[in-house]
C-alpha cells in the first residue's frame, strides 16, 4: 500500500507532469510500441506512425487518467471503477501489458526529471502504477 509519503511523492511529481501529459503519454505508447511491438495489437485501428496525432491524443487521456486518479489515492477502485469495466469487459486487455506500459512509463519519469526522480519517488510511482493496473485488471473474472 502506499504510505504517506509515497502518496506525497505521487502528487508531488504529478505537479510536473501535469502541463506536459500529451508529451509524456506520447512518449511512454512510443516506447511501449517499440520495445513491447505484441501491444500494438490492442491499436490496429489507430494510426501508429511515430508521434501520430492519434496516439499523441490517446497518451494524453491516459496521462490524464493517471492524473485524475491522485484525486483518489485512499479510493482507487472507486475513482478508476468506469475505466476498470472498459479494460475488463470492453477491450480486455491482457494484465500482463500493463507491467510493460508502466514500465514505460517510470523511464520516461526518469528521462524527464532526472532530478526529482530519486529512488524514493521512482518506487512511490511503481506503486502507484501497480495499484492502478489492479484495478483496472480487477474485473476480468
Ligand atoms: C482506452 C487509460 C492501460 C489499451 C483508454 C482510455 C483511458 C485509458 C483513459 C480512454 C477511455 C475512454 O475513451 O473513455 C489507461 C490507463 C492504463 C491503461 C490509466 C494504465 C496505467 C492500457 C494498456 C493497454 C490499453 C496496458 C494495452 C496495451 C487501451 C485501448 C483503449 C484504451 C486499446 C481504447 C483506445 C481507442 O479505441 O481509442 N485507456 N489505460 N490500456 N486503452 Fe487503456
């Protein structure tokens, strides 16, 4: 569970995230895409050249659903239930790409703020991913 200052550090680097979540959702799905190609299966209907339009919408709503849920960090179930149905029911999305897109993710925290990004706030992030990718995998039986 997150402590305190785990939660601290979330909605701290949250703050630095929050004016650039099209830049860094862009560039955790181009890394995501790159390194991990088998997830781009879940996109075939998108256009994924490299910083297309549509994947650089599509970082910015998950980037800004990995934003609205620090509103919900003693309540995460509850403020990511509609997104939890979408992933179980609606696109089913195997768990297991969600270690791979937050793995992304935590490098591309580490190349945009290699000064706030201390062991600390990187194992505050993990955490933080880790509990919304169970519950956004909770539903699937
Ligand atoms: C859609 C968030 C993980 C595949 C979405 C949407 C959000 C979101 C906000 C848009 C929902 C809407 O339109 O109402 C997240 C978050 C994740 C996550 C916060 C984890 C931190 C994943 C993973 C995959 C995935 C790991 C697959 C590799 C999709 C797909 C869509 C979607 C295919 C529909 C895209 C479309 O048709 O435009 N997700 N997601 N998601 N997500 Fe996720």
């Amino acid at each position: 569970a997150l402590t305190d200052g785990d939660k601290a550090a979330v909605v701290n680097l949250w703050s630095k995230i929050s004016g650039q979540t099209e830049a860094i959702g862009n560039e955790a799905l181009q890394r995501l895409f790159t390194g991990f190609p088998q997830t781009k299966t879940y996109f075939k209907h998108y256009d994924l050249s490299p910083n297309s339009a549509q994947v650089r919408a599509h970082g910015a709503r998950v980037l800004g659903a990995v934003g609205e849920a620090t509103k919900y960090l003693d309540n995460l179930s509850e403020g990511l239930s509609k997104l939890s149905d979408l992933h179980a029911y609606n696109l089913r999305v195997d768990p297991e790409n969600f270690k791979l897109l937050s793995h992304c993710f935590l490098v591309v925290l580490a190349v945009h703020f290699p000064a706030e990004f201390t062991p600390q706030v990187q194992a505050a992030w993990d955490k933080y991913l880790v509990a919304i990718s169970t519950v956004l995998t909770s539903k699937y039986r």
